[in-house]
C-alpha cells in the first residue's frame, strides 16, 4: 500500500505538471519549439543530421526547458503566481519559474531570414527556406523548409605572391591552412584563417599586424557548384604592420602603483638582458631572469611574451601585470617592453574553520591559523606556516568515547625556480617551483594512543604545458613514534590478532623518493569529451634496505637511528572520463587502481600509506573505511564492540565510479550513481580468511547505487549524495547479492543500510 501511494503522488505530480496549458488565456498557444525539415534528397543523412541541429540552435524564442519531457521550471512559474513583491512565492515565481513561450512571439519571417544566410555561409549559396506554424489544441511549433541545393566546394586555394616580407609570410603559413581543396565552403572557417594567419605572422615579428589586414576573395562563377578562393593582403594595410618588429630595451616595474606617473628610467638596475626599476628594493633583479623570455636583439614573439607575463604572474608576489610596448623609433622597427608588476599585501594573517563528517559516527571540526609571507628573502619566495588544531568526536549508538585530537605544525618554502646544483631551464607559460615542507603532529586517539608524528619533503614541481604536471619529490620523511598505548589496545591487538591494529602504533621510519605524473584537459569547457589521469610511484628505503640486506621474514629487521625503517614500492594510478550529452548534462566516470608491495624489512604497508575504501568521496553505499579486505569479515567471536577496528586497510586498491549529472534548475544539480570497488591484502594472511587478492576478485566487488542534489554556489559545490548497497562481498556467495531487499519504505532498512553523504565539492 505504501509503495501504491508513492506512486499516486508521482501520477499526480506528472499529470499537473502536463496541465500547464490551462493557465493560457483562449487565444494563447504554448510555442513548443521549431522543427527543420530538409526536402534535398541529394544531401546525406549524416550531413542533414548535422546541419539540422546547427540550424535548430539559431531559432528564437527557445521553447520552455523541460526535464524527461515535463515543463517543470513553467509549472513552477504557474502554480506561485503572486502580486506580492516578496515572499517565498514570489521568489519561486522569480528564480525558478519560467513564464510561459507563446507562439505569438515567434517571428517566422526573421528565422527563415537567418537560416537561409547560415546555409548560404556553410556552401548552400542557392539555399531557400520557407516557414509555417502548426497547431494541435493549446500548443503550436514552427515547421522550417530547407531547399539547400547543391554545397560548393573549394577548387583552388590561392596565397599571394611573394612581392614583400609580408606576402612571404603570409604564404609561408600556407602548409597549415584550413581551407583545404575539395572541402565545402565555410564563413566561419574562413574567419579562423585569418585569425590564424595572424598568430602565426606575431610569432614572427608583425606587432602591428591585424586579421582585417586580410581579405578573402572568392569567385563562384566556375562550373561544376565549385568556388576559388584568393587570400590577399589588403593594399591599404599601412607601413608598420608590414614591418617586422625587435626588441630593443626592456624595464621592469616589480612594486608598480597607479600613482606612478614616471617611467624613472634614471633609476634602472640593468640585470643580465632587462632594467628593473625598484627605487625601494623590494624585489631582487634576479627574479625575473625565469620571466622574461624575450631578449634585446629579438624578433617579437607573441607566444614568449605571453608566455611572460603567465611566468610574472606565477612567481607569486604579484597580484596583476600590466605591459605597454613603445614604438621606439619611427623610422625602424623597435621596441622597448615595460612590465608594470602589482604586488599583493606581503605577509597575509588567515583563519579557516572547517567541519567534517567521518565514519563510525565521528563529527569533527577543525581550526587552521595560517601565515603567509610572499616574499620572504625578497626573491619571491613563498613561506607559509600553519598551526592546526582538530576534534573528532563519537555520536550515536556506536559511541565508545575513542575521540581523536590532533595539533600540529606545518611550516613550507616554496621558491619559484629550481634549487638545483644543475642548471634547468624552461621557457614554456609556467614557473618552476622547489618545495620543501616539514611538520609535527601529535594525534590523541582518547582511550586507545598517542602518537608523535614528523614528516619532511623536498622536491620540485614543474608544467611542460598546460594540461601536464610532474611532481618529483626527491626525499619524502616521515617518523611516527607512540607516546603512549592503552592497555585496551593492547588487548584489542592480542585478542583480534589483526597486524594492522599492530602497525598503527609501531615505531616506524619512513624515507625515499616519489614522483607523480598528471594529464587533464577538463579545464576546456568546450569538449565534448574530456580526460584526467593521475599516478604516482613512492618508495621507502629500496637502495638501503638492499644494501643492508633487511629480510624481516628471516628475522634480520634492520634499524636505522635505532627504528626499522619501512621498505616498499607503491603504485597509484586514477583515470576520468567525462562525456558532455547536453550542455547541461554530462556523465562522468573514473576508474582507481593501486598497488604497494612491502619487501624487505616490511611485511606490511605503513598504515599512512595502506589503502582504504568506502566513504563520501569512494563507494557511497559503505561507512568510509568499512570494506574488506577482500571477503574478510571479522567474526562476530572477534569483535569487542570497539568500533575502531572497523579501519579495514589493503595492499592492493581498485575502484570504479559512474554519475549521471543533470543540471536540474538555477543553482541544483543532480546525480544517479553506482560504484563498484573494494581492497585486498597482497599475501595470504591465515588470521583473515578471504582477504587476498586472487583470481576470484571480481566476485569480491561491492557495488552501490544511488542519487544526490549538488548545490553549485560558484565558489563551492555543496554536495549530499544517498546510497545504498548492492553487492555485500562480506557475505556468504550465495547472499552477497542484496538487490531484492531494497525497500525506501520501510524504516528499518533505510536505518541499517541508507548512508547519507554530505560533503564540498563533486566526488571525482
């Protein structure tokens, strides 16, 4: 009966949201869109496909949105009509609802004008359109006949002769044209030619070079619907913009204020290539030598000169660059750069406030106090400093008391450049940057430890472009030492006999190389498809441990400064996919595979390196931490109520996700999913049966479903996601499966297996 009622309520909803045409007065029609109909049968389908839906996107007005079909945002708009000016209705009214679309607003004859000039830009030269409206009770659509006629194609490209250094230039840019023979005849392309003629002519000196300095002439007259087209510099182009243009001085202003009125020339500190000017000092000369690209005596460059001031900017102390070219010598082709450099506030003061949900019923906040010096020895060097405080704390059913407090230190340098014994250069957009970090943190586990923990790094991070990243950290340290242990822990780890319980508080010295590689193209909206990929390689102690000859499982556990120190190699590989259906739809997905082999003087990953699943950013049905490893399920003889032995941990990761995200209306988005995943042990391990990885894994996936609202306030995404199991793998083979039980109208299972999410942010 409950699930009969849910669905009245949807029928319900479905049938008034359809009723929208009732608010219409008797002669008003709903406009419910246009329709392209071509009558060429000599046009290919695939070709039709695609000049109706670029057609389609040039009608106005847009009919009301719909979601699977229903007018959600008009029946919105509808059902709060108010006279009142504020208000929750009128809010509703206002923000969300969407006014009806009549037919009367439709000019048939302004779109048929403007499909037929798109037909005729895109080789239709003959193209005919005509235009009618059709009607069924209170709705009615235009309907758009196309008689397109025959496309003409391009016979001959033709590039000017070579009668200057212009000309030359031009021509020589021929190889990379986009108008290609036998291709049909396109406005838009054309214009991208001349945009392209002129970056390719400023990377070769022609400053005062512009697109409408080109002119494309084309004659449609030879038979055959064929068409010659003739790029040509326009006579009336003017002296300067035929010129080639070099570089004669360049000065810059690192402290540049808008009460600045003088050039101060008098004042350059010539440093190697450029002058900067700096009557206070604050910034040293060498700092720009990574910057500044371009050199006196070259030809002007337009990709080095952006390239600059994209370095300028990622130095750090500066908020805002500004540049101004100066012709210098009317009757010679020079120029002299000035770069006009704003800086930020040097030393910053930051609180941040945070909050967080966790597994086991832990609710925590957290407070940062953040200093920030920009220019710390006056070479743009960036040194920040957090003091850090956090609580952890248990609700509900499971509460133990086991909190957890942290304080900690973090203190980091960042230089804009490669501190290197080697000399590295770049020369692309992005500055190089040298990072050495160190800190302390103490964590208070109440009831159960304390542990003292130190990490140092120091490496470098680089951009080959802008959709690459390496990160090489040549040295990554960390030393964990117990302060104290409870005799509850101590009981725990003898009574589960769990030797990740064991590792957790093991006094344990951690040092060695990483290297992390990163490729996305996401940051380019206008891709239909697009990519990221993120891995990255860490050991700990290889050469040494090889050296020393550390064999744990022969008993020679090697000790350095008095503490074994791990030994291990771990893998870690993510890939994103995003598939753009609508501008406002899209699919994302990712796959997540890792793997850490501990060797040597280690049986087991160090517990910061171990991997974890399940949780608000993993598999969403599952409590973070949860899962596994493998079918493993601690056996009820086992468990001492102690909730924190619910930090399942593995040798081996992988993770699959899939979301549907539909943009449902003004700031909400929406989400269907599923994640499948899980972590296994990479030996056998006698004391936890079914947790190895091993032929059968697939059988060992858990899988979970389901749905969530992301509010996207611009600066942050606010994201709750619901989901719920699927596929068990702790469970007996034949009960894993746990599909047929799902019931969202029974409280009882919506207690036991619902997980709620809150989070910032989307989850991959």
């Amino acid at each position: 009966m409950a699930k009969l009622k849910y669905l009245f309520i949807f029928l319900a909803l479905f049938v008034s949201a359809c009723s929208n045409t009732k608010y219409l007065a008797q002669n008003q029609k709903l406009y419910t869109g246009g329709e392209i109909k071509i009558d060429d049968k000599d046009i290919k389908k695939s070709d039709a496909s695609s000049l109706k839906d670029d057609l389609s996107s040039l009608l106005r007005p847009q009919p009301n949105s719909s979601i699977l079909g229903l007018r959600f945002k008009l029946w919105v708009y509808n059902k709060t009509r108010t006279n009142k000016k504020t208000g929750l209705r009128h809010y509703l009214n206002t923000h969300i609802g969407e006014p009806p679309v009549l037919v009367s607003s439709v000019d048939i004859t302004k779109n048929s004008s403007i499909l037929q000039n798109r037909l005729q830009n895109v080789s239709y030269f003959l193209a005919q359109v005509s235009g009618d409206t059709v009607s069924k009770n209170k709705t009615a659509k235009a309907v758009y006949t196309i008689h397109a006629g025959p496309a003409y194609h391009y016979r001959k490209v033709v590039f000017p002769k070579e009668n200057d250094d212009l000309d030359t230039a031009v021509t020589g840019t021929s190889a990379q044209t986009l108008l290609k023979v036998g291709d049909k005849y396109n406005l838009d392309v054309i214009k991208n030619e001349r945009i392209r003629i002129d970056a390719r002519l400023k990377e070769k000196g022609f400053f005062y070079f512009a697109p409408e300095d080109l002119i494309m002439k084309y004659d449609s007259t030879v038979a055959g619907h064929q068409v010659d087209i003739f790029v040509k510099v326009k006579d009336a182009t003017p002296d300067e913009a035929r010129w080639i243009y070099k570089i004669r001085n360049i000065y810059v202003y690192p402290r540049y204020t808008l009460r600045d009125t003088g050039v101060k020339l008098d004042s350059a500190v010539k440093y190697r290539w450029y002058n900067v000017i700096d009557p206070r000092k604050t910034v040293r000369p060498f700092v720009f030598k990574n910057a500044v690209l371009l050199h006196p005596g070259d030809v002007y460059n337009r990709t080095e000169h952006n390239n600059s001031l994209n370095r300028m900017i990622n130095l750090g102390p500066f908020s805002y660059v500004k540049n101004r070219f100066e012709d210098v010598t009317p009757d010679s082709a020079f120029l002299d750069i000035y770069y006009q450099l704003t800086q930020y506030k040097r030393k910053a003061l930051s609180v941040d406030l945070l909050a967080r949900q966790t597994s086991a019923d832990y609710n925590g906040t957290q407070i940062n106090l953040n200093f920030k010096n920009r220019n710390t020895f006056k070479g743009a060097e960036l040194f920040t400093l957090t003091l850090f405080a956090s609580r952890d704390l248990q609700f509900g059913g499971t509460a133990n008391g086991y909190n957890v407090y942290q304080f900690g230190i973090q203190p980091s340098v960042t230089w804009p450049r490669f501190i290197s014994p080697f000399n590295f250069t770049t020369n692309n957009a992005y500055i190089p940057h040298t990072i050495l970090t160190a800190g302390y943190t103490l964590v208070d586990r109440t009831k159960l430890y304390k542990l003292n923990s130190f990490n140092a790094s120091f490496g470098y991070s680089w951009k080959p472009s802008i959709h690459k990243q390496h990160d090489l950290n040549l040295i990554n340290l960390t030393y964990v030492d117990a302060a104290s242990i409870s005799q509850i822990y101590r009981d725990s780890i003898k009574h589960t006999r769990n030797p990740a319980l064991a590792h957790v508080i093991n006094n344990q010295f951690t040092f060695g190389p990483s290297y992390g590689y990163t490729y996305t193209n996401t940051m380019e909206d206008y891709r239909i498809n697009t990519f990221y990929y993120n891995g990255k390689v860490s050991t700990s102690a290889n050469i040494l441990g090889l050296v020393m000859g550390a064999d744990t499982l022969s008993g020679k556990v090697k000790k350095l400064f008095g503490t074994p120190f791990n030994q291990y190699v771990k893998l870690e590989n993510e890939i994103r996919f995003y598939h753009k259906l609508t501008p406002g739809f899209k699919v994302a997905t990712r796959l997540l595979v890792g793997v850490g082999l501990p060797y040597g003087n280690s049986t087991v990953l160090p517990y910061s390196q171990q991997f974890f699943i399940g949780g608000p950013n993993s598999l969403r049905g599952f409590q973070a931490r949860s899962l596994g490893p493998g079918a493993y399920n601690l056996p009820t003889s086992l468990n001492t109520g102690n909730n924190f032995l619910a930090d399942e941990s593995g040798d081996i990761k992988i993770e699959a996700n899939a979301e549907l995200r539909p943009k449902l209306f003004s700031i909400v988005e929406g989400a269907l999913f599923v994640d499948a995943g899980n972590i296994w042990l990479l030996r056998p391990n006698r004391l936890q049966p079914g947790a190895a990885f091993g032929s059968n894994f697939i059988n060992q996936m858990a899988v979970d479903a389901g749905f969530g609202l992301r509010f996207n306030l611009t600066v942050i995404v606010l994201r709750t996601d619901f989901g719920f199991p699927l596929i068990k793998p702790e469970l007996a083979a034949s009960q894993r499966t746990v599909i047929n039980g799902i019931d969202f109208t029974d409280a009882k299972w919506r207690g036991s297996n619902m997980i709620f999410n809150l989070a910032i942010g989307y989850p991959f």
